[in-house]
C-alpha cells in the first residue's frame, strides 16, 4: 500500500503539487476592528519553492529571478522560525516591522513580501496567457506578462536584466515540459493552469489590497 501511495506522489507534476498547496490557503477576513485579517504565509511559501524549482528545471537562463526569489523566501522563513504562532501570518509581519520603523528597508521583510507577490503576480500572469496562446512563442508571452506586471515597478537596471535574460527564454515545449509532465496532453496541462490559477488569483489579490494599505504597493527596485 505504501509503495502504491509513494509511486502516485510520484506522478504529481510540479502544477498539480503547487494546486494542493494552494488549496490550504484560507484567508480570514476581520469582523471587527480588534481583529486583524490572516493571510497564512507557509503555503505561500511552498508554492515558491516550487517556482524555484520549475526555474531550475529551465536551466540557468532564470538563475537571477531564481536566486532573488530564493533570497526573499529564506529571509521570511528565518523570521518564521523565531515566532512560529505570530508570524504563521503575513499580515502579523508588516504589523511588526511597520511599528518598528523597518518595514519599508530593502532588506525587510515587509519587501520580501512585496517581490514575491509581484512575481507570483508574474508567474500567474504567464501561466494564463500560456493556457490561451499555447502556440504562442514563450519569448512573446514572456514579454507581454512582464510589461504587465513586472516592468512598472522595476528602475533601468532591473529592466535591462530583464532584456538579456528574455533572450534567453526556452523554447515552448521546454517550459512546458518543465511545468507539467512529458507525457501530458495539452489539454490536461491546460485544465492544470486554469485550476491553479483559479486558487492563486483571489490570494494575490487579497494580498495586493494589505500590501496597498501598508503603502508598499509603489516601490520600486533599481
């Protein structure tokens, strides 16, 4: 029985692994104003965690994006481990560092959160075009996601980084090959995407309004 259990873990794709962690995720607003609303922060974690995975899986063309996502999530994780109960919520974070002063220093980790909702912001702007346009060159679509939602917050250093990497971008069946598994259809692939983007837009969106009542919706990097 085990064997049986372990050999279906097996067969998860990387998308269907990222549709269970997301489906954990339970927001709870506040009723009053003693309260304050819970956006549970570790499956947002582990969803990243596994960007950084299907990154590795496209090769060192992403080693930027791969190594600032990898930054940010370690730097919540070491402030997860020092209150495993206050700081379960993302929300406690930027409470904590807004009253201390911090919250909007590059190395806060009120920023890290900032940067990895913009790019979970990308990857899910990506994976919905990609359910659309599966025809569509990666190079194009990558384009279009990242002036949408990366390009405005990014300075002229950021931007031109991005310019030398888009060159680099994998062919479609790479990618695709990296985000699900060889021997699925277009089909199911594409009843993967719409599922996990279906789960991840209303948290984004829900982080996007705190993220905006903190004031840190406007920065920018370099």
């Amino acid at each position: 029985m085990k064997r049986k259990r372990h050999e279906m873990e097996k067969k998860k794709t990387e998308l269907q692994t990222a549709i269970e962690e997301l489906s954990l995720v339970i927001i709870t607003k506040p009723v009053d104003s003693t309260e304050t609303t819970h956006i549970p922060l570790r499956p947002i974690l582990s969803f990243c965690n596994l960007i950084i995975q299907v990154l590795d899986k496209i090769g060192p063309t992403m080693a930027v994006l791969r190594q600032d996502i990898d930054q940010n999530i370690q730097r919540l994780e070491k402030v997860c481990e020092t209150d495993p109960c206050v700081y379960s919520n993302l929300v406690e974070i930027l409470n904590k560092e807004k009253n201390e002063g911090t919250y909007k220093m590059v190395a806060s980790c009120s920023r890290a959160l900032l940067w990895l909702t913009r790019t979970m912001d990308f990857t899910a702007g990506l994976l919905q075009l990609l359910s659309k346009e599966m025809s569509s060159k990666m190079e194009k679509l990558v384009e279009e996601c990242y002036m949408e939602t990366l390009k405005p917050h990014h300075g002229w250093i950021a931007s031109a980084a991005f310019k030398v990497c888009l060159k680099l971008v994998p062919d479609n069946k790479t990618f695709m090959d990296a985000i699900g598994a060889r021997d699925q259809s277009y089909e199911t692939l594409r009843e993967d995407i719409d599922t996990l983007s279906s789960l991840l837009t209303p948290i984004l969106t829900e982080i996007s309004i705190v993220l905006e009542q903190y004031g840190l919706n406007r920065l920018k990097s370099m």
